[in-house]
C-alpha cells in the first residue's frame, strides 16, 4: 500500500464498519474525486471510501444534505424499484462525512458487488439499461415534495455562464496554448447562438426545473457483470435542481458513440444510430411520463448542448493549465475537448434522423 492508501486506511476506521478496515486499494473512475475500495477483518461487505475535492466542492455538508434527502424519498416512495440507492455509512460518531486534520472531506458507501462501470457503451442494450436507470432517478427526483435541493455547483450547467468564463480564460490565456488552439477557438465561437436555449427556457417557464442527476454519464451508473442490467446511479455529488434535458444531454453524450472521451483519433468519433434508438427507447419507458412537449422536442438539442458545454469546459481548463479536471497525460484537457467537439459536428450532420427516432419512439 502506498502512503495514500494507508492514510486512506486510517479514515476508514473513522467509520462505523462491522469490523477493522484491513485492506484499501485506489478505485478508479471520476475526474475529481478520489475512491478506494476498502476491506475489513472477515467480512464480505466491501466498502467504498470517498474523499471529496474540497476546491470544487467547498460544502460537502450541502451534498450530503441533498444525498439524505433523496435517499429517505428513495426509500418512502420508490423501494419496489428494481435499482439499488447508494447507502451511506455514517461515522463512528453518527455523521455523514469526516473531516480530516488536513481539511479534506470523507465519506464511506456500501460497495456495490458484481457491477462494471462502462465509459463508452458497447452495446444497444447498456445503453437501454443506463437510458432506463437514469431515466426511473428522474421521475424519482420529479416526485420529491418540499423545498429545492440545494444548488451544489451555481451555474453548473449555464452554458452562456461557462461561455463567460471560456472569454476570460482565453483572454488571459495564462499558459500561451491559445494560439495553437485556433480551430477549436472558431468552432466555439461558432457554436454560440446555440447555448441559451434550455436555460433560457427555464428561465421564461417554458421548461419546468426539477431536481436532476446532472452529470448523467454512462460511467455513472453500475451494470450487472454479467447480464448488463442496471444497478445502481452513482456519483450524487451534482443532485440538485435542472432539467431532465441536462441529463439526457449527457447520455448522448456518453451512450452513442463508443469512442473514448479523450479519443484522438477523430475519425473514431461518430455517433451510431442504433444505440441513439436503444438509449432513447430506454429512457421513454421510464421517463416519458413526466416529459412535457418542450422537453421531448429539444432532446437532440439537448444532446448538442451538454456535449458543446462539456467541451468548452474541457477547453477552458486547457488554456487554464488543467486546474479543474484531472489529467494523466499532456493536453489530455484538448483531446477531450476535440472529441467532444467532433460529437457535436457527428449529432449536427444527423440531426434529422435523431428527430426521426424520438418520433417513432414516442
Ligand atoms: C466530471 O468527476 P466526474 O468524472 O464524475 C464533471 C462532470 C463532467 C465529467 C466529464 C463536478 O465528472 O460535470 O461532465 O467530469 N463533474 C464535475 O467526464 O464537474
Ligand atoms: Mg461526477
């Protein structure tokens, strides 16, 4: 065990565990925040210990707020469904997260057993289950009475907002990479008219807000090892007020086309059709009954949006010296940035057989 590990080890006895934690190894998965697997003492429950990226997520206690509310709606309201709700593990002293002496934010959930996490879909039928899956959370969230969840992240998914910021970093171009970014400079200025029109809606009251996952991306929910059945949507950090569009946004994204997120061979990037329909088709059967009209006509766009977004913010945290996403290699930030990029051009140029798809579907 590295010195991570170990120290990771020691919060988890922090934990109210059936038995001491004995092993802990780094789980991967996530661009922000850390995981590790830990073991304890002649036990088969494993346990997945957190520590939560206290820049971007300055207050956890809201998250877990957020995190108990829906889970105690969950299971009020929802505990006949075929999914799993995360289950937090309280502190020994019975909070829902640990702070340690050096600041950082903990927190510790039953592992889930038997599941794989996909970060591009291989077949039609996960993305039907993850479509599914997300699809149950959002008439989960859509049922929840009570005042608004808290707003994790403002803005998080403002996309005129995060063109705002795209300016400010590429006017201060901090690291000198702009000038070899011109394409992708273009591009976005380019793709601008098209930003505003789900918040937009929100904003006039043509699309009604309701708590979401919104960072609905293929990795983030856990299928069955072997039958592919969905388990489990994880990750709640961003639950929180939106729209079901920022969702389905982010399935495309991720679901219909099984290129990598930083894929640099573009070529690689093209969406499939087959999996738009078998996303899609899993999404309305859980979700369509509480889709209005506006909503299902800006799915596509939806799928141009949130893919746009999450390039730009990619890009911006390029010319930014990749401050916000984790990387593991040089211009990782630019590569996904590209592919996302190159997403969005593949959904434009087959626009009319998406449209085509969520007809036949409805
Ligand atoms: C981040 O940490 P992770 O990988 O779950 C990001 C999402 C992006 C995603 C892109 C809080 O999610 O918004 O869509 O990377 N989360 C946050 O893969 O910024
Ligand atoms: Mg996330």
């Amino acid at each position: 065990m590295n010195s991570l590990q170990m120290h990771a080890l020691n919060i988890a006895q922090e934990f109210e565990l059936p038995a001491a934690a004995q092993r802990c190894e780094e789980y991967v998965g996530g661009h922000i925040n850390r995981s590790y697997r830990v073991a304890c003492e002649g036990q088969q429950t494993r346990y997945l210990l957190q520590r939560i990226n206290h820049e971007v997520f300055p207050q956890p206690e809201r998250i877990m707020a957020n995190i108990a509310r829906v889970s105690r709606h969950f299971r009020e309201r929802h505990s006949d469904s075929k999914q799993q709700f995360l289950e937090l593990i309280p502190t020994r002293s019975g909070q829902a997260f640990l702070s340690d002496p050096d600041g950082a934010i903990w927190r510790c959930y039953r592992f889930i057993e038997g599941a794989v996490m996909r970060e591009s879909a291989t077949s039609p039928e996960q993305a039907a289950q993850a479509g599914r899956a997300f699809g149950e959370f959002q008439v989960l969230l859509a049922d929840l009475t009570g005042p608004r969840l808290h707003e994790i992240i403002v803005d998080f998914h403002h996309t005129p907002v995060r063109y705002a910021t795209f300016d400010k970093k590429l006017a201060q171009d901090s690291h000198a990479r702009a000038q070899s970014c011109q394409a992708e400079v273009d591009f976005v200025d380019s793709m601008r008219g098209r930003a505003s029109q789900i918040v937009d809606g929100l904003e006039t009251g043509a699309l009604r807000e309701q708590a979401v996952h919104n960072d609905a991306k293929l990795s983030n929910v856990l299928l069955h090892r072997e039958t592919e059945q969905a388990l489990c949507v994880v990750d709640l950090d961003t639950l929180m007020p939106g729209s079901p569009l920022y969702d389905f946004g982010d399935m495309m994204r991720t679901m219909i086309c099984s290129a990598a997120e930083d894929e640099r061979d573009l070529a690689q990037v093209k969406i499939d059709l087959d999996m738009f329909r078998a996303l899609t088709a899993g999404y309305l059967a859980t979700a369509r009954e509480i889709l209005s009209p506006a909503e299902i006509e800006l799915m596509v766009e939806a799928g141009v949006i949130i893919t746009l977004e999450t390039g730009l913010r990619f890009f911006t945290d390029h010319l930014d010296g990749d401050q916000y996403f984790r990387t593991h290699r040089d211009a990782q930030n630019l590569d996904r940035a590209r592919c996302q990029f190159e997403l969005v051009r593949s959904i434009e140029s087959q626009r009319s057989a998406l449209e085509a798809i969520v007809l036949e579907l409805l």
